[in-house]
C-alpha cells in the first residue's frame, strides 16, 4: 500500500513550516513535499490498477473454464473497469518516466490502433485491410502463446501489429465492431471460446492468447509501480531520484505529463483524429465503444496531478501539497483560470455521448459539436498549465512529439 500524507492548514504556511522544520528532504526546497504526494498519487493509481487488472485475469480464468454468456459478460465488465485506473495513470506519461521511458511498457499496454488481423482471424467483407498469418491461427509458427511470444510479436512488421496490453485483450473479449445493431459494440460469441469440435484447437488457442496478454498485462503495470515504491534500505528507482533530485525538474515533469496529455493524446490524437476521419478505427477502445470512458478518465487524470488529490478504489484519499497550491500563493488570477478550465474539460468530456464512434459520424453534427468543444477545452486547459507553470517559474518545452 502506498504512503499517505495527511494533510490540513493554509497550504503555503504549511510548505513553509517543513522547510523551518528542517525535514531532511524538505530542508533545501518546501516545494519537495508536492512531489512526494505527486509520487504517492501515482503509486497508489498504479495499485490500483494492478488490482482492476488482477480481477480481469481472474475473470477471464472463469471465461476459459467455463465459457458461457455470463462468463464473458463479467470479463468484459471487469476490462471496463481496469481502464479506469490506468486512464488516470496516463497523465504521468510524456516525460520518459518509468511507464515511456525507452525501456518502458507503455507501448505494451496501451498500444493502438490495433490491426485486428495481427492476432486473430477477421472477417473480410468487413475489414479494411487483408488479413495476414494471425498469430492465434498459426499453430506452425507460433505452437506455443506465451506472454514472452506476445511481447515479442507486439508491433512486429509495423506500429499498428500490436499483440499485447489492453486493447489486445478488448479485441478478444468484443471481437470486430460491425456496429450491428447500430450503436453496439463488438459482439464476439462466448463460443469462440469453447475448446471442442472442428474450432477447437483454435478457439483454445484464443483462450491461451487472451490468458498470456492478462498475465503480461499485470507483469508490466508490476514494474511500473516498482520504481514508485519506497526502495528497501540502500536501493533507489525511479521515486528516490524524483523525489531527491532537483525540485524544479520535478515539478516539470508534473506539468509535462498533464499538459501533454490534454494536448497532443487527448485533444489531437484521440479525438481530433478520429474527427476529421470519421472512421472509428481511428478510436481508442474501437471494439467495446468505451472511448468516452477513456476520455473522462483521462481528464480526471489530470485533476489529480494538478489538485494533489486522489480517490482511491477503496475509498481511501490520497492528498497533500499540490500544484494548485503552489501556483494559488503565487498568482491568484492564473489559479482561478485553472479551476475554471479544468471545470469546463470535466464537463465537455461529461458530455460527449457514448459510443463515440456515432459521435464522430460525418452526419451527426450535433456529436461532432460535442467533440469539438471537448477539444477546444482540452487545448485552453493546455496552454493554462503552461501559464501556471511560468507562475512558479518552471518553463515547458514544446510537446509536439509527446503523443504515442
């Protein structure tokens, strides 16, 4: 479980009394105590997801013993409820922390769009490409599926071959989105996971892939929240180095991962993209039509980072020194414009309708009103971190080629 910091009292005075105490960290620097509660709400988010994704590999045991409507029902449920989590880690991206550095998993787990044709067999009439060898259907070439083969087989021959992480994992518990009826998600039957008669090899096969991609799924999220755990007596990762090192580049990389991803992912890659297409194999989790969910997740993201503040699954906060505060004591019109352009991101994803793939349709206007707004906050909240990071003297770089 991750530390807490309980935290009350007027903000500033309280950073300052650290800084008087002479806490060993805090002696140089009171600004050192917003990134430790910044590491401790990134800890506790990626438990979290560990969890969500522990519970999904448990469901999907239950759907390759006992394959029926129901079993496949409460794996889908259960991946819903795993990208929540990580959908608020991901504003700790786009700084080469330990989720994108260039031995990070990043690509592994949130890899997309996916070539559906990579992994398992598709149906051609409706396909937009043709299909290849599938890794699932070459019992030659790939006899055993491991979750080393899927690591290895991720992006192999090109960026949209992606064999692992969430929407890998989706693609398997959906199936192709044919939008039948109109407005529904994919609708894979829970046969193509019964293991008997002329399938059967493949649809074991199918079962072993999707076990591998869980399995490799929470291997990966593991060594993510390894390095923002507190080290054993002597060691250090990724948090002592943080949490140790130079105040202002810490407070940087905050900064970076917020804006980043309101710009360049959210705003550009996951919504204006698809937008100007209109093809919903633009969209993020294309298979289950759960981008919308994607979208609010990601912006409370953000909320987290700037705010200081979390909510844990069970209920627990974890908070402390934030941001906000630091930005609040040093100029209160920047602090007021934050509060009001975070609202307004809350409420323009809130209201984007579900599924987004009919959002984005180049004849319904009033959805693609709503993505529009939705961006144009995105972009405004954007350019208001970056404001208030010049409040408090940290300068960002450009974040063109931040996005995946």
């Amino acid at each position: 479980m991750s530390t807490r910091i309980a935290y009350a009292g007027p903000v500033w005075l309280a950073l300052v009394s650290l800084f008087v105490a002479g806490c060993a960290r805090d002696e140089r620097d009171p600004r050192r105590a917003v990134v430790e509660n910044y590491a401790n709400i990134v800890l506790a988010t990626y438990e979290d997801a560990i969890e969500t994704a522990r519970a999904l590999d448990r469901a999907v045991d239950e759907l390759i013993a006992n394959p029926s409507e129901e079993t496949l029902a409460a794996a889908r449920e259960r991946w819903k409820a795993a990208r929540i989590p990580y959908g608020y880690s991901e504003a700790f991206r786009f700084y080469g922390g330990p989720i994108d550095d260039e031995d990070g998993p990043e690509s592994r787990l949130n890899g997309w769009p996916l070539d559906e044709n990579h992994i398992d067999a598709v149906r051609v009439d409706a396909y937009n490409a043709a299909p290849g060898e599938n890794i699932i259907g070459n019992a030659a070439q790939f006899p055993e599926i491991t979750p080393e083969l899927i690591a290895a087989q991720n992006e192999a021959g090109g960026e949209k071959n992606i064999a692992s992480g969430y929407h890998a994992i989706e693609f398997l518990l959906w199936g192709q989105d044919f939008n039948t009826p109109p407005g529904a998600p994919g609708q894979r039957p829970y046969t193509d996971f019964v293991a008997a008669g002329d399938a059967g090899a493949t649809n074991a096969r199918r079962g072993q892939y999707l076990k591998a991609a869980t399995t490799l799924l929470i291997r990966d999220l593991e060594s993510v929240a390894a390095e923002w755990r507190e080290p054993e007596l002597g060691q250090t990762n990724y948090r002592t180095s943080l949490v140790s090192g130079d105040v202002p580049t810490a407070l940087k990389r905050m900064f970076t991962g917020a804006a980043a991803l309101a710009e360049v992912e959210m705003a550009g890659e996951r919504m204006n993209v698809p937008l100007l297409s209109s093809d919903q194999e633009e969209e993020q989790s294309c298979f289950s039509d759960t981008t919308s969910a994607d979208l609010r997740a990601n912006a409370a993201g953000i909320e987290h980072v700037y705010y200081g503040k979390y909510t844990r699954l069970d209920g627990s906060t974890v908070s402390g020194p934030s941001l906000a505060d630091l930005v609040r004591a040093k100029d209160e019109r920047v602090a007021e414009e934050m509060d009001a352009r975070i609202a307004r991101v809350r409420e323009a994803v809130h209201t984007i309708g579900t599924p987004f793939d009919r959002e984005i349709r180049s004849d319904n206007a009033e959805g693609r009103a709503r993505v529009q707004a939705a961006i144009d906050t995105l972009r405004a909240e954007a350019l208001s971190l970056t404001r208030a990071a010049r409040s408090i003297q940290i300068f960002l770089s450009d974040l063109q080629g931040l996005g995946d």
